[in-house]
C-alpha cells in the first residue's frame, strides 16, 4: 500500500465523482489532456490488478491510495 498526501485544498464533489474519468481535466482549455488519473488508474486496476482510491475533503487536503496485491 502507498499513500500519497497533500495539505492543499482538496476537490469538490463533482471533482472527485469523476476524477477517473479520461477527459476530466480542471486546467484551462488548451492546458490539460485529462489523461494522466485515468491512466494511472488504469495501469494499477488493469496491470497490476490493484485498486487507487482518493480521499479528499474540499477546504482541507486529498490522500491518494494505492493498493497492489502480492
């Protein structure tokens, strides 16, 4: 299991129901692809047959989990 932590300001719900999603970017348009957390999630679900979960209270911080088995 690895944790990946943050102290910024977490994301809101909307963000974080679709946060897998290929396209799903926040950055301006012509500054994001929206590829990078829906191919990490694909890599640890589909390679290594893992799990990544995201924890994020908006106003607060954001812990990613990433969880691979033996």
């Amino acid at each position: 299991m690895v944790q990946i932590a943050d102290n910024g300001m977490g994301m809101p719900e909307e963000v974080k129901a679709r946060l897998f999603e290929q396209g799903l970017t926040t950055k301006g348009v012509g500054k994001g692809t929206g590829l990078g957390m829906a191919i990490a999630n694909q890599i640890v679900t589909e390679k290594h047959c893992g799990k990544i979960t995201c924890n994020s209270i908006f106003g607060e911080s954001t812990i990613f989990t990433i969880v691979i088995p033996r």
